[in-house]
C-alpha cells in the first residue's frame, strides 16, 4: 500500500516537472527553484529537495490552468 502510494507520487512528480516545461513562464519556475536548490548550505539543500518532492505535485492544476490560459476571477 505504501508502495503504491510513493510510485503513485512519483508519476505525479514526473507530471507536474513534465508541466513545467509548458508553462509561459517556465524559465522563471525553474530560475527560483535551482536558485534555492543550489546554496552552499546542505542543510538548506536537503530541506529544499524535500519540499520540492512534497510541494511539486501539488501545483499540477495550477501549472493546468496557466497552460490553458485561464485568468483568476476572484479580484
């Protein structure tokens, strides 16, 4: 079960990077995150990839919804 859901997050992980690339603004998503991959600190480096590994999936309707062009309504 627990298997599952890691492969499960892994393909989505997979997805949500795949996306990236087809976003107008992919070179400023991929400017911050190596900016903050990158410090000299390997504790800082450590935490980042963890948050990336968590956090990227998440952001897969909104790289969806940038790609699609929609604009958000609730100013």
């Amino acid at each position: 079960m627990i298997a599952t859901i890691f492969y499960i997050w892994n393909v989505l992980l997979l997805i949500s990077i795949a996306l990236i690339f087809l976003r107008n603004d992919w070179r400023e998503m991929f400017n911050d995150i190596f900016s903050q991959l990158f410090t000299p600190n390997l504790l800082g480096f450590i935490a980042m990839v963890f948050v990336l590994y968590i956090f990227l999936p998440l952001t897969i309707p909104y790289s969806i919804k940038n790609i699609l062009g929609i604009k958000n309504e609730d100013k």
